[in-house]
C-alpha cells in the first residue's frame, strides 16, 4: 500500500478508530486518512488525536478517495451507499466492516459494478489482535485485495473467504467468538468464588488462565486437541473436569450456540437487504 493512496472512513466509532490507529502506527501518513460522521464531537476528538482531515459531508469525503471503508451501523449503510451512487464516478473500493450486509445489496446500493470486499473483523481489533474474515467481489482486482488486507491487517490476521456465506459462519466463530470466551471467564470466576476464592483473585487467575492457553494454542504446532490431551493426566482432576463437560454434552452446546449465531447472521443479512 503507497502512502499517496487515501482512504477514507465513513463512521468514526471504535472500529474505525482501530484500524486508524493501526494504519498510523504502521507507518501509514495521516494526512492521507479522511474521516466523515455526523457526531461533531467525536470528529474533532479524532481530528485531535490523529491530525487527520475530517467531514460531516460523506459526498465531500468520497470524491477525494481512492479507498472507502464503510463503518456505520449495519442498520444505516444502505442510506450511505445510495447517498453516494452518483458520486463515485473514480470508482474507489468500498470496504464494508458492517455485520451482516451483503456484498450483492451494497453493490446495487451504489448502482453496480463496484470494487467490494466485505469484511467481518472482531472487537480485539482494539488492540491489534482481532481476527478478520474477508470477502472480494468479482470487481476486485488483486492490487486490490492486497490493499484491502493491508488495512484491515493493520489490527488483524486477515483470513479469505471465496462463498460470501462463509462469512456467516466467520461472524459464528470469530465475530461473535470474543463473547464466548468472556462468558467462559465469566463462569469460572463465579464457581472459584462459589468455591471460596475471593472474587479478585477468582477473575485475574481466570483471564491470565484464558491468556496463557491461547498463546500456548497460537505458539504450538499441536492441535488444540492435542495440546488438551498433554495437560490432561489420567486420573486427574484436569480429566475430572473435562469429563464433567462432557458428561453435559459441550460440544454440542458449543455447536448450538454457534448454529444459532450462523443462523441469525444469515436472517440479518436478508433483513438488512430488504429495503426496497
């Protein structure tokens, strides 16, 4: 990615705040990031922080970029897209971080033929750690979903999908995943305090626990099937446990919730694209 290419963020919430901060922390020139929102304040918070140009004008933004990344609620992008349609003769890429909407739906929110890669990025992007499924549209050339990756790399490992259906099941997994693990820590804080553990104690065991296996997970070659069965001695208490969970069916309970979250990211995107 050159620093002439300019990008510009609909949307200057949480999201677009990390990928900005990623960018600038990757040696990316602020003064060719473009910010637009209809929050005033929260521009000029943004303008502060980063020295960068800033717009209550979507139009006035999109004439000046090459690439456009969408970061609004799902819920308002289709009044954005058609608020733009004729306004991006330069054709830019769109780059929409919005759960649920679809590549097709936007696309004809813009009038056709236009560069699109959907993306479903996760809320550790905050601090550079998220996970991010990505999606390209037949319009887009490979410089650029080189591009595309670069920026949402900036804060994330960046994982292709072909199927645009795949990224429901990305929105199952690693979407919504960080939310699963929250619950997991959650739960084991409260039993060690049912347990007599005081509650501090209870939950900092519980993250730096959730932490440690995850960098274990992420550094091994094994698999976590096989990096559970070392730490899990015969006749132990870990195997105690792991018997407990599935006496109780885990796994299943696992891939029910996730079916459930598939199946609403799936309902959302029809929602959404039924606007006309």
């Amino acid at each position: 990615m050159q620093n002439s290419t300019t990008i510009g963020f609909i949307g200057a919430g949480n999201m677009a705040y990390a990928l900005i901060s990623g960018l600038v922390n990757n040696g990316f020139n602020a003064q060719n990031i473009k910010l637009s929102d209809t929050d005033a304040a929260l521009l000029s918070l943004r303008a502060d922080e980063f020295n960068l140009e800033v717009f209550t004008d979507n139009i006035e933004l999109a004439a000046q970029c090459d690439v456009i990344v969408f970061a609004v609620k799902p819920q308002v992008l289709s009044i954005v897209c058609k608020q733009l349609q004729t306004h991006i003769d330069h054709k830019p890429l769109m780059i929409s971080i919005a759960a649920g909407v679809r590549a097709t739906d936007i696309n004809r929110w813009l009038g056709g033929d236009i560069a699109i890669v959907r993306t479903m990025p996760n809320t550790p992007a905050l601090l550079g750690k998220g996970a991010t499924g990505m999606m390209a549209n037949k319009a887009v050339s490979n410089e650029q979903k080189a591009l595309a990756e670069r920026i949402l790399g900036a804060v994330s490992e960046c994982l292709w999908v072909e199927d645009e259906k795949m990224l429901d099941v990305v929105t199952a997994l690693s979407g919504s995943g960080p939310a699963y693990f929250f619950l997991m820590i959650e739960s084991m804080t409260k039993a060690a305090v049912a347990l007599g553990l005081d509650e501090k104690t209870a939950e900092q065991l519980s993250i730096q626990t959730a932490l440690g296996a995850s960098m274990m997970s992420s550094n091994s070659e094994d698999s976590a099937h096989e990096l559970r069965a070392k730490v899990t001695s015969p006749n132990g208490t870990t195997q105690a446990a792991i018997e407990s969970f599935q006496d109780q069916n885990f796994e299943m309970l696992v891939s029910h919730a996730m079916r459930a979250a598939f199946d609403r990211a799936r309902e959302m995107g029809v929602e959404l694209g039924d606007d006309d």
